[in-house]
C-alpha cells in the first residue's frame, strides 16, 4: 500500500519535529555550521520568528501523518529594484527513511501553491554547495542558474576594508609624487624657454616664483610679436 504524503503549513505544534529535521539535515550535511545552528533552542526560536515573519513561509510534509520533511521559504518583494513578488526557497529537506517517496515533490508543489497565492512570479532556490543531491533534484524540476550567492565574516570584511583603506591612501601619496615629478618637468622646460637675463634675474627664487616668471615672459613676447607685426603693415 503506498504511503499516504501530504503537505501543510507549519502551526507552532510542530516546532519540535520541524527542529527534529533541521538538526538531522545538519547531521548529514558535510557543511552542516553553514546550514543551521547546532542548538535546538536556537531553532526552535528561529523557526518560529519565520513562522510569525510578513511573507515568512513553513511548510511540514507528512508521511502516513509522520513529519517526514519541511521546507522554508520567504516572500520576496516588490522592492526597490523590482516591482515583482518572487519565492525565495532557503532549505528544503527530506528525512533519510522517508526519501523516494514524492516528498520532496509535494514540497515544492506546495511552494508552488504559496508562490501563485502571493502573486510571485519566480521560485529562487539556494542550495548549499556540495549537496548534490539537492542540486540534481532542482536541475530536474528545472531551475536554472541565477546568481551566485558570496559570503564574508564581519570581522573578516572589517580587516579588508581597513586594508583596503591603507593601501588607497599609499596609492594616493604614490600618485601625489607623480605629479609633483611633472610639475617639476614643466617648470624646467618653462626655464629653459626665457633669456639668459631672465634666468640670472629669477636664478634662486622658488618653483612658483620660476613658473611665474616664465609664463610672464611668454605673454611679454607674444605681445611685442603682435605689436611688430601690427607695424609692419601698411594702411595707403
């Protein structure tokens, strides 16, 4: 006789079999700290603050009226990116006696029922790397790659930060001596523009002093080199 599956969502009687499963997933994962905490009362508070949470959603399957597996999901948006709902799937599990049964199946086909209800129009899933069977088993209810999540610890980001931090301000200084190596270039080219009496009058004086110089008697040609063409011409 094949067993009877059905799908619900979670009421706050089932947060012991709900913290049962999540603490049997964590047993089975090779990456168990990155999928729950190891700490019953902290799952039990955990799935209850989802449970109570706007768009917070926990569905319990149910083999022969046995928790057999759960899955937990949110209600994503509009937000300010997207004016669309979409249903996040954080964790979906199935205990070991109870797999090859279509519970994992009418999981999703309950997460379907919620995702149409809310106005979703996209089912996101995030399974944890390496769990290989959780990826072919959303390869074949066809989910596609999407995006890929990174993670970072707070301190781990606070210590990149600062030494980014550190290495932007020696960028700075380093491309602060740059231009001053340029500034003195031009300023010895505006040097070696004037007349040997220029040099001699501003010989000793400051960079800006030389600079100043220099751009004064440009203009001083400039203006005699109009002047003499100016009187060269003849009006009859």
């Amino acid at each position: 006789m094949r067993s009877s599956v059905q799908v619900r969502a979670a009421e706050p009687d089932d947060l012991t079999s709900l913290v049962r499963l999540c603490l049997e997933a964590r047993a089975e994962s090779t990456v168990g700290a990155q999928l729950c905490s190891n700490d019953s009362e902290s799952l039990r508070h955990q799935i209850g603050a989802l449970l109570a949470a706007p768009g917070g959603v926990v569905l319990v399957a149910t083999v022969d009226s046995a928790p057999a597996g759960l899955l937990l999901a949110r209600l994503v948006g509009p937000s300010v990116f997207s004016d669309l709902v979409s249903l996040a799937v954080e964790a979906v599990y199935v205990a070991r006696d109870d797999r090859r049964r279509g519970v994992g199946h009418a999981l999703l086909a309950g997460a379907v029922d919620v995702a149409e209800e809310g106005g979703a129009t996209d089912v996101y899933a995030s399974p944890l790397p390496g769990a290989r069977g959780m990826l072919r088993f959303f390869a074949r209810m066809g989910f596609a790659p999407a995006a890929t999540h990174r993670v970072v610890s707070t301190a781990s980001l606070q210590r990149r930060l600062a030494g980014e931090a550190a290495s932007g301000l020696g960028a700075r200084r380093g491309g602060r001596a740059i231009e001053d190596l340029i500034a003195r270039r031009r300023q010895v080219r505006a040097a070696s523009q004037l007349d040997p009496a220029d040099v001699r009058m501003v010989r000793g004086s400051s960079a800006d002093q030389v600079r100043g110089a220099a751009i004064s008697m440009q203009v001083s040609r400039a203006v005699a080199s109009r002047r003499a063409s100016e009187s060269s011409t003849t009006i009859s």
